[in-house]
C-alpha cells in the first residue's frame, strides 16, 4: 500500500510540472490578447458608470433647481405681499393720523374708485354717496391735508374735484399769520408739483418758504385750518401791496386710495359753534 501510495504521489508531481510546462505558452499568448481587451471593457464600464452618475447627478439637480425656481418665486410673491401689506398699512395709518388731527370733525372714509384721463387726480370719483351721508360741498382730506371738495353726488358715489384743478379756487390764509390770500388749482403748475396763491398781505415779511397755508375763516364752502400745502416761492407783486408765490401741496395727486370726507359742512358747523 505505501509503495503504491509513493507511486501515486510521482505520478502526480510529474504531471504537474508536465502541464505547467505546456500550458505557460498559452497562458502567455492569452495574457497579450485577453488583457488589453480587459482593460478596454474596464474603461467602457468605468466611463458608463461616470456617465450614469452624471446623468443622475443633472436629473437630480434638475429637480432641486425647480424646486429652488419654486421657492424663489413663492419668496417673491411673499415679498410683494408684505411690502403691499406695509404700503396699505402705512397709508391707513397716515389717515388715522389725519382723522385724529382734526378730531372736531365728523367724518366717513372712502375709496377713490376712478379719476379723469391724465397723470393727475383733479377730478375723481369715490365709493361713498348719499346713502352714506354725503353731500355736495362736503371738504375732503386726505394723505395729510386737504384734497378737495363734493361737486356731485349719487346713491353710491361721489365726484370730488381736488384742489390743484384748473377751476379751484380757496380762500386761504396763512397759518403764522392769518392773511388772507388766494389758493388757486395749476394741473400746469402741478407738473413741477405746485399750484399758486395771490393776494397775501404780508408787510411784516412773516410769510416765507416753509410756511403752511391753510383754509381761511372766511371762506364760505372750506371749514377753517385745513393744510393745504407749503409755500415754496413767494414775491411782492407790482402794486407793492400784496405777495404772490406757489405752493406744494401736502397732499400726493399722482396717488390717491383712501380719502376721509368730512360730513361738517361749513355753514352747519359755524352755525353749530
């Protein structure tokens, strides 16, 4: 048994070697053909795998790049909404400033819903009429002075005519002094942001740029001390007499929302007094 077993074991290292010798040749032609075909579906895989990868990684931020479109633009229209928000806001509180400044007065709050063609609200129309107490010669404030005055009036309506229009005239005064003076409506004037006043006695030169003009006692459809705006220019006239200037309205006439109407009329609040 142990001599068979010897015989065996022989017989197999010298197979072995046998077959290592036959088959290096082989081994060797293969290694020049397999190998470099090997490495060249190697780099194929490797660049597939990469152009896998990339195709997920634009698909991927294709999707984070409108979902990012999508915040922005929700972003955006927050924005807007709080800075309308702030606007409105700010124009209500000016109002309530207004409505508290002149605190003797009744008044009703309206919306300004159309105006005439033009850059300038020199006549328009508001949500408020009869219905609502209002009348003709009501005055109307808003936006920090004074506005205008109810020309007509319907059921739901009423058309204001503001006090830069060609046609307004005020009996003003000013407010350091009480003189008397003449506020009259310039939509030309209005294009350098002033309408004119006439007729100022002003002897002592009281009167000079800054000074408020407000509505005068005397006038016979404007309650008194109402602010209409601020003297910008102002000169002696020829007859050595009285001054004339222009005035920048307190008020914004390119943009008008809200206005306050005050429901006093002047002959019934003197009458009341």
């Amino acid at each position: 048994m142990l001599s068979v077993l010897s015989i065996v074991c022989v017989g197999l290292i010298l197979l072995t070697l046998t077959s290592s010798l036959v088959t290096a040749p082989v081994r060797n032609v293969a290694g020049y053909i397999v190998t470099p075909f090997q490495n060249g579906i190697n780099h194929v895989g490797v660049w597939l795998t990469g152009q896998f990868s990339g195709f997920n990684d634009v698909k991927k931020l294709t999707k984070e790049n409108e979902e990012l479109k999508k915040q922005v633009s929700d972003l955006t229209q927050r924005n807007n909404e709080l800075v309308q928000n702030q606007t409105e806001l700010a124009r209500l509180q000016e109002l309530y400033n207004l409505d508290k400044k002149y605190s003797e007065y009744s008044k009703v709050a309206a919306q300004v819903i159309s105006k005439d063609p033009g850059n300038w609200y020199s006549t328009f129309v508001v949500n408020k009429g009869t219905k609502d107490g209002i009348a003709v010669n009501m005055n109307v404030i808003g936006q920090g002075g004074l506005i205008g005055i109810v020309t007509e009036v319907g059921n739901g309506w009423a058309q204001v005519r503001s006090i830069i229009d060609d046609e307004s005239n005020i009996s003003a005064m000013a407010a350091n002094t009480s003189e008397p003076c003449v506020v009259t409506g310039s939509l030309l004037g209005m294009e350098n942001g002033k309408i004119d006043f006439s007729g100022l006695r002003d002897g002592d030169n009281a009167v000079t740029e800054g000074t408020s003009i407000v509505t005068s006692n005397i006038s016979d459809r404007y309650l008194t001390g109402l602010l209409i705006g601020y003297v910008s220019e102002i000169s002696l006239d020829s007859n050595n007499l009285t001054k004339s200037g222009t005035i920048i309205p307190a008020a914004d006439f390119r943009s008008l929302r809200e206005v306050l109407i005050i429901t006093d009329l002047k002959q019934t609040k003197e009458n009341s007094n």
